[in-house]
C-alpha cells in the first residue's frame, strides 16, 4: 500500500516534467507559423513535411496539425494529393488583406471613440510616444513592430475581443509587407504625421474624422500593392538587403 502511495504521489511530479503533447503542438505551430510570415517558404513552393519535421525534430503529426491550422490562417493552402503549399504574393491579395485591415479598425476606432476611457487613451499615446525616434534610429524591423502595436492597441480600446482577434491574425499575415512599406523614409515620415492625426481625433472622441483619417492611413493604392508586392518578391528570390 505504501507503494501505492509513493507511486501516486510521483505521478504529478512526473508529469510535470514531460511535456504535454499540447505544448509541443502549439510550440511547433508557433515556428512554423514564423517560418510562414517571413516567408522562409517561398510563395508557391510545397512544404515538405519530411524534412519540416526532421528539422525541427519531431514526429510528421504535429507538424501536420499546425499546416492544417495555418490554412485556415490564411498562411499556407492544400492541394488534393499534392500537400501543402506557401501562399502566393500577388498584388490584389496584399491590396485586399490591407483593405480589410482598414475596415477593421475603422469600425474600432468608432467604437473605442465611445468607450475607451481618457487614461486608457493617454496610455495607448504615451506608448506610441516612447518610439517617435525609431525614425532616427533606422530600426525597420523594430519600427514595423511599434506600428502594428499602436494599431493592435487602438482596436483594442474598442472593448472588442473579436475585432483584436480578427486584426491580430491579419497583421501576422501582412507582416513581412509592413515592414517593407515602412523602409522609405517618406513613408515613415507620413505614418508618424497620420499618427498624429489620428491621436488627436481619438482624444476629441472624433468617431467620423478620426476613422476617415485611419482608413487613409491604411489603405493601399493599387499602384503601392504592385510595389509592395514586388519588392517582397524580390526580397525572397534574390535576397535584396533589408
């Protein structure tokens, strides 16, 4: 009985020193999905899951439960009896991720108008602030990073879950494009005088001036697409220094 004893008090100690399958899914699902946003599988390529998973050094079934998630994330699509292949770069699909991102966040920033709070608004402000020198600093990446939280912040004072929820998984997937549109300093330029702009909208709770300016702000012309997909295109194929 003893034994009985010490064998089930073990037990949890064990457990806790095994990972759980769960966590090992959602570990994979993670680097793959950053494999998917950097586009480290080039647009259209097939996606080996033998290798995926010997490179990351695990069984093919967690690799394929998170390719199956990322389809329905928009980040990867199947082909019957071919597998899993990279999302394609074409200008409608970027001018089209970014048009919904506008529609988004113009209906949150309509809403976060009527509920967020002034401190909440002076804390959103204040954070955005804490990067206006990324612009002297040179820091694509980390510029690219501090605008997709000013917006993932202001459609967060909407009080929405789902409206976070639906921009948070479309910024993963303009990412890689974000950054890109961010390196010519006139665009950085622009960006922070828009920022401006809009802060000032959300503090006078401008629900309609405010919007329009975001959605400006946002939206990509078809002529911007072409050169935003292309220069993504070329920084994958030939390596174009960012």
């Amino acid at each position: 009985m003893a034994g009985d004893e010490e064998s089930k008090a073990s037990a949890p100690e064990a457990a806790t020193r095994r990972p759980r399958a769960a966590d090992s899914v959602e570990r994979i699902y993670a680097i793959i999905k950053e494999f998917a946003v950097e586009y480290r599988f080039r647009p259209g390529e097939k996606i080996n899951e033998v290798e995926l998973a010997a490179q990351l050094d695990v069984s093919r079934t967690p690799v394929r439960a998170a390719l199956n998630r990322l389809e329905r994330d928009g980040f990867v699509v199947t082909v019957p009896n071919k597998g899993f292949f990279a999302r394609e770069i074409t200008p409608e699909a970027v001018r089209d991720l970014y048009e919904l991102r506008a529609a988004v966040e113009r209906a949150a920033f309509v809403l976060a108008c009527g509920r967020a709070t002034q401190a909440e608004i002076e804390a959103t402000v204040a954070a955005w602030e804490q990067h206006n020198r990324l612009e002297q600093e040179g820091s694509w990446a980390a510029i690219a990073r501090a605008d997709e939280a000013f917006h993932m912040a202001l459609t967060r004072l909407s009080r929405n879950a789902q409206m976070a929820l639906a921009l948070d998984g479309i910024s993963s997937r303009i990412r890689f494009f974000r950054r890109i549109a961010l390196e010519a300093l006139p665009q950085r330029a622009t960006g922070y005088r828009e920022h401006a702009a809009i802060i000032e909208a959300l503090r006078r709770r401008d629900a309609a001036g405010g919007a329009e300016l975001l959605e400006r702000h946002i939206t990509l012309s078809s002529e911007h697409a072409v050169e935003v997909a292309t220069a993504g295109l070329a920084r994958i194929f030939f390596g174009d220094a960012a």
